[in-house]
C-alpha cells in the first residue's frame, strides 16, 4: 500500500537557477530557489555539464533541513525535451539520461532535471520520475501538416501545467481530466495555447519558435514574405534570427520591456503605444484561443487562462471579450509546475497511474 502522505523530493532547473522543494503529500513543507552565478555557468557548453555545480547546491541546501523531512519516498524531475511522448509519467531510464546527457534533442535547462533526479534516487535508493515534458506529443496526423512537405508542425507546449490546470479545473466539476476538454492558454515568457481534448493536448501552437501569439519576447506566428526579406537581407546569420525571433521580439521590441506590469504601468499613464501593442498581443492570443476551439469542434467545457501574465486584470478582461461566447473564462494564474511534478509522483507510486518507460 503507497504511503498517505509521502515525502517527495521536487527538482527543477531553470536557466540560472534550480527550483528544489520537499512535499509532504501535496503539501509543500520547503522550497528553495538555488541561484547559480551566471559566470559559472557560462564556462559549460552543455546544460548537463553543470551537473556537478547544481548537485553541490542542492546538496548544501538539503543539509540545512531537519533529518527527518530527507527521508524520500520518491524524486521528481522536471521533463526535459526528449522525443516526441504521449504523456504521463515516466521513470528515468539510461535511454533518457543518454539523450538529456547528449542534449540531443535540445540543449535546455530541463536536460538536469532528469540527470539530478537520477543522482537523488540512486543517493536514497527510491524512485525517480519525470512528468509530462516539454515534448509530450498527442497531435493526429492532420495536425502536423504544415503546408510545406519538409515542414512539419511540432506538439512543444508547457504540458505540464497546461495538464496540471485541466486536471484541476476538472476536479472542481467533479470530473476526472479524461472526460472533459479545455481551451488551455499558458501565457509567460512564452505562450502555449493548447486544445485538451480529454486530458490529451491534440493541438498546440509552438510557442519558440513556432505558431501563435507573439509574447512579452518571442515572435510568434510571421508573415513569411516578411521573414524571408530579413533572412536575405544580409544582416542576421542564422542564428541571430534565431535569437531575435525567440528572445528579443514581441514587447521587449515593441517597448523595451518584457515586464507586463511595467507595459501596464505605461499604459496607465497614457502611451498610446504601448496600449496598442498590448491590445494586438490580447488580440492574437485571443485568436489563438479561437483557432483551439474549432479543433474540439466546440465542445469546450472552459477556456483557462494560466501562467504568470494571468496574474494580470487588464490582460484577461481584454482576452475575455473575444472569447466569452466560446466557453467560461477560468482564472488560474501562476505556474503550478512543482506541485504538478509532485502529483505526478503520487499517482505512479499509488498505482493511480501507469508508468512508462523511455526506450
């Protein structure tokens, strides 16, 4: 029989920190958010080889709790982008940690979140698992059709909270995630907005380099006459585009800010530019919203607004007056990601869920 409330051990790395926490049940009981310096980590090409630098931190911080909240029933990393998975949670394998190790899929942050939960396990000699990452993949056929033969259409998304919110908003209902669907719209730095068609993200738009609305610094969906001019003009290599289209278009090169509260803030008093720039981005995340519903063909239970520029009044009232007569708008602000990796774990050691294996 699993435990009633046992003790999880949550890990999730960031670009220059790692988020680490201890749960009892669902119950967070520490956290803390381990800052690496930013010259430390730029001595490393690969993410993974920070492994030691980031396993002393967590280290460091484990032993200022009291002995008996480490003693772990299971650990829980943050899923890295792997190849294209149907979901759910999964334990570590050596096919997994060959692959984030080789960054062969993408050379993330996340990459450590399997690496380090890995070490943990062995180090308490418990369980280890990884739940709906980045690249968990649900699309029919149809919808990687791009239009172009040697372009397809990838399923990336913030699947993890983007669950974790359905299954929530679910269970208000008195419904399990599997007998509903949900317009999910994820909106931070990127913006993910996904038709959860019974608990499986069937459509999705790329939110880096991809699909969609444009964000406080990613470009989001372009004309590509437009694209095609800057790519031939001869003043961006490859990867500058890739840069300028992924980390420094959408406000931050409208306005000179990616803060929402700082964009809101100009608003307030009386930029009439960045009141526009604001409205197209509500505009376009609003279409986005549209274009996931027709995929559930309309059968949308409600339309949740997620992540941290959900925290905004402005932003979600501006959304809503597009997208009410779709379906209820829901407000769930914030990223829930430690508690959805926590949850995660719960279900694989109390048989709720099955584990899957990454081979």
């Amino acid at each position: 029989m699993a435990e009633s409330n046992p003790l999880i051990l949550v890990v999730n790395p960031g670009s220059t920190s790692t988020k680490v926490a201890v749960y009892r049940g669902t119950e967070e009981i520490h956290v803390k958010n381990v800052e690496h310096p930013s010259e430390e980590l730029a001595k490393f090409d690969l993410t993974a080889e920070q492994f030691d630098l980031r396993r002393q931190a967590i280290e460091a911080w484990l032993g200022s709790l009291p002995e008996s909240d480490c003693r772990f029933t299971a650990i829980a990393g943050r899923g890295a982008p792997l190849k294209p998975l149907a979901g759910g949670t999964y334990s570590i394998s050596a096919q997994m940690l060959e692959d984030v190790k080789t960054s062969k899929y993408s050379n993330h942050a996340s990459n450590l979140g399997a690496i380090l939960a890995d070490y943990f396990s062995r180090k308490y000699d418990i369980p280890a698992y990884i739940t709906d990452p980045i690249t968990t993949d649900n699309f029919t056929e149809i919808a990687r059709i791009s239009g172009v033969p040697e372009i397809k259409r990838k399923c990336r998304s913030h699947c993890l909270n983007i669950k974790a919110m359905g299954r929530a908003e679910a269970g208000k209902i008195g419904k399990g995630l599997d007998e509903v669907n949900f317009v999910v719209a994820h909106m931070g730095g990127g913006i993910s907005i996904a038709a959860l068609a019974k608990g499986r993200v069937i459509d999705v738009n790329d939110g880096l380099l991809g699909m969609g609305p444009f964000s406080p610094d990613r470009a989001g969906a372009l004309p590509i006459g437009g694209v095609l001019e800057l790519a031939f003009s001869g003043g961006f290599s490859k990867d500058e585009l890739i840069k300028k289209f992924s980390k420094s278009s959408g406000l931050i090169a409208y306005l000179g800010t990616s803060d929402l509260r700082e964009v809101e803030k100009m608003i307030d008093d009386g930029d009439e530019q960045a009141k526009l720039i604001f409205k197209a981005m509500c505009y376009q995340i609003a279409k986005e919203i549209g274009v996931a519903s027709v995929v559930l063909k309309g059968d949308v239970q409600g339309i949740i607004l997620t992540g941290g520029m959900a925290y905004s009044d402005k932003l979600r009232n501006e959304i809503s007056q597009y997208v009410t007569f779709i379906a209820p708008v829901i407000n769930a602000a914030g990223e829930y990601e430690m508690v959805a990796l926590t949850e995660g774990a719960i279900r694989a050691l109390g048989g709720e869920e099955t584990i899957q294996v990454y081979e």
